[in-house]
C-alpha cells in the first residue's frame, strides 16, 4: 500500500467531518471516494497531501501513511509531501500566463533547472495535449477550452513527478466529450501513477476506479473492488446510496 | 439506481417491467399445459396455441424494450442490475418456452394422425409433471426472490434427463411393432419437455445471480 490511514479522524472545529478511518490505497491503481455530499470524501481526500492544514480550525487525529511514514509526524514538509502528491481540483485553474509557462513555473519554483523544454512536452504528451497545444505553447492558457484547461492542470501536476495524483471531482465542470477524455487520460496514467479520485458521479467512479470506497456522515461505510461494490455491495447502505433509495 | 432521478419514477418503471414478465410467465406456463393437454387426443387444434406463443412474442419485445430503456436512462447498479439482468435473460427463456409449447403442440397434431395408436409410456406423463413444475417452481422463486427454490429447481433437471433417455429407449423399443412416425412424435414431446427442464433451470440459476450476486452456472449440481 502506497498510502493507508489508520484511525483518521478530522474535524473542523467543533464539527467531526470523519472518524475512524482505516484504509490502504494500491499503488498505480485507481481509487474511487463516493458519497452523498457532506459525507467526508473530499476531507479525507485533501489529508493524503495535508490541504486540511490550509484551514486553521482543522485537527487531524490518527495517522496518514506513505510508504509507511506518517504524514503528520514530525519534520514532515507539507510542501514536499505535496511535490510528491500533486493534487487536481474541480475547477481549472491555470495561472494567467502562456502554455508553457503554466507548466514551467512549477518545475522552477521546485528546483528544476535543466530540460525545461522537455519536460513541458512530455508532461503534456501524458497529459494527451501535446497535440492540441504543442504548437502554441505561448498562448495564453485561458484560452483554451475548459477540458484542455484540466488538462493543462494535469499536466502541470504531473511535471513535478509525482507519484500520487490527488483528483477532487476532476470532470464534473466539464461537458461529456471533455469528460470522457479526462477519463480517458485517468485510465492512461494508472500505468505509472497511483491516483485518488473523489467524484459524485457514480457512474464515472465505476467506469475510471478499480477500488472504491462508499462514505456516509463521516464514515467509511465499504471499501470494495469497484466492479464487486457496484453488482453486489457489501453493506446495505451502500445499495441503498447507488440504487438512490438513502434516505 | 436513480441517481439524479426521482425514485418513484424508476421504481414504477421497473415494477412495470417485473409485472409485464410475471404474466408472460403465467400465459407460458398456461401453454405448456394446454399443449401437454392435447398429446393423445384424437383431434388436435395448433392454432390456439400458436396464437398465445404470437402474444408471448409481442410480450417478449415490449418487455425487452421497457428493460432496455431502463437501462439507457437510469444505469441500474446493485440489485437493481441483477433484477433487470435476470428479467432480460427470463424474457428470453420464456419466448424459448412458448416455442417448446408449439413444437409439443405439433408433434400431438402429428401423432392424432398416426394409423395405429401410439402408446404413451408412463415416462412421459412423469415429465410434463416435472417440467412443469420445474417451470412453476423457478418462476416462483423470482417471483419472491427466494434463491433457495431457484436452486431446488437446478437439482432436478438430472432426473428430467434420466426421464427422457428412458422415454427414448422404450420408444425405441416399441417402433417396430407400433407407427414409426407417432413413436418419434412422442420421443419430440419428451425432447421438448427436456429441453423445456433446461430452461426452468436457467431461470432457477438466474434467480439464485439475482438474490445473492454470485453466478452458479456451468457448475455440477448433482452432487
């Protein structure tokens, strides 16, 4: 397991978001986070690269495990732990500068100095944008359309090589065809990177995820291989979530 | 699933479809025995029974376009997957059903026309029994979900075959002295009465995937 959480717990000042988490992620697999909203999905997400520091009411209790190392311990660099977990988010978000330079200014904020040209193109090229893009790498990348955006901000996560990418609800802003190539790509990068998806879209979860697991009010409900939680879950609540009956 | 749908509206869409296949099972089993009913009769009506197998068919369609739209518009998961998958395989079995009862028919309409009279071997009777309730059984277990039954059914399609190489081998047996042609008509009747055991079979295996998710096809169930 390339990342486990054993007992986690966070909550937001007076309010537990999750509790008692236990979990092993697969490495170069995909892993699906479901749940009705406010279940937690996107907290637990955001402590595998320790976003939830952002907030300062959060509190963290029990452990986050990469590679065995506990995440929280101490003299742990949130910024490197973030270098080696790059995160996508809902919405595009590309800086207000060219292609290129999206892609090149994380590379030389975090140290990278030589064949910065390349790395450009080949973090574009397993981002499948290269030959959209390629030609133009100093337009302004807010020109692009939103689906070549994301995955714009894919390409810039995978820069830095990571070994995880974190994706919290990495379609669900854009229109079906740009949808099913992020998941396209998703598919793609599960040769080489371990990814963590958190998507409402259930049926994007069963088509992109090998592993799922089902949240509800905090709670990791089921943790299943994909095809098995979507033919014959485990736990009631999480039939009656996917079949649309929780009530 | 009705994600991003309203419920009642999935939930009265698959009623709909479970309740179309639940008279389609009666009007087939209600065939099976009318056709067995005409085996021996001097005087044979098909049309009848052609007619209700031309109904089955029209049935057979709508429900598989009612399953399919389903399908198309709420992306069933869970044990509302394996309910549609299971009515999609019945429906099928069925229509195969009502197609046994018009061959059964047939061969009677050919064997009320055979010169000498044919006798009919105890055999017989013992399987149209059988299959029947073979049949009746499985589509019980569906109708209830009871896996437990939709197994019992498995276990009896052995004897139904033992029955049917009995059957062949009197029939075999009396040709020489009685009309060639009427002892085949009845071997046909046993035939598709087996094969009539083989589909109640699949349908007891498809309730047993419905109920507990786990596929028990293509497995030796005579121990």
């Amino acid at each position: 397991m390339i990342l486990a959480t054993e007992r986690l717990g966070v909550v937001y000042g007076d309010t537990p978001v999750i509790s008692d988490i236990t979990l092993g992620i697969a490495a170069q697999r995909v892993t699906a986070f479901i749940g009705p909203s406010g279940c937690g999905k996107s907290t637990l997400l955001r402590c595998f690269n320790r976003m939830n520091d952002l907030r300062p009411d959060a509190r963290i209790s029990g452990q986050v495990l990469f590679h065995g190392q506990d995440l929280y311990g101490e003299g742990v660099e949130p910024a490197d732990i973030r270098r080696r977990i790059g995160m996508v988010f809902q919405k595009p978000n590309p800086f207000p500068k060219s292609v290129f330079d999206n892609i090149a200014f994380g590379l030389r904020i975090n140290g990278f100095r030589d064949d910065i040209g390349d790395r450009v193109e080949e973090s574009l090229r397993a981002a499948a944008l290269w030959d959209e893009v390629g030609h133009r790498l100093r337009s302004d990348a807010r020109r692009l359309s939103r689906g070549q955006q994301q995955r714009l901000c894919i390409a810039r996560a995978l820069a830095i090589e990571p070994e995880v990418l974190l994706m919290d609800e990495p379609a669900s802003a854009l229109d079906p065809i740009a949808t099913r190539r992020i998941e396209e790509l998703i598919g793609e990068l599960k040769q080489n990177y371990t990814i963590v998806v958190v998507t409402h879209n259930m049926q994007q979860a069963a088509r992109i995820s090998q592993t799922t697991a089902f949240l509800h009010m905090g709670e990791l409900v089921e943790y299943n291989d994909t095809e098995r939680l979507f033919t014959n879950p485990g736990d009631e609540r999480t039939e009656a979530y996917i079949t649309g009956r929780l009530g | 699933m009705v994600y991003g749908q309203p419920a009642t509206q999935f939930d009265t869409r698959m009623e709909d479809v479970t309740q179309g296949l639940y008279r389609m099972a009666h009007d087939t089993e209600r065939m099976v025995g009318r056709a067995m009913a005409l085996v021996g009769q001097p005087v044979v009506d098909v049309a009848a029974i052609r007619e209700a197998d031309d109904q089955v068919d029209r049935a057979e369609v709508e429900i598989e376009e009612a399953a399919v739209e389903i399908l198309a518009l709420h992306h069933p998961v869970a044990s509302d997957l394996r309910v549609l998958v299971t009515v999609l395989k019945i429906n099928n079995d069925l229509e195969r059903i009502g197609d046994h009862a018009v061959n059964i028919a047939e061969a009677a309409a050919r064997l009320s026309k055979a010169r000498r009279k044919v006798p009919i071997p105890p055999e017989l009777e013992e399987m149209s029994r059988m299959a029947r309730a073979m049949l009746r059984d499985a589509l019980d277990a569906f109708v209830h979900q009871n896996a437990e039954d939709g197994q019992s059914v498995i276990m009896r399609d052995d004897r139904l075959d033992q029955l049917q190489d009995s059957l062949v081998r009197v029939m075999i047996t009396h040709m020489p002295e009685h009309n060639f042609s009427g002892c085949l008509q009845v071997i046909l009747i046993g035939r598709n009465l087996e094969r009539i055991g083989d589909l109640a079979t699949n349908i007891g295996e498809d309730v047993v995937y419905m109920v507990k998710g786990t596929t028990i096809r293509h497995q030796d169930h005579s121990g």
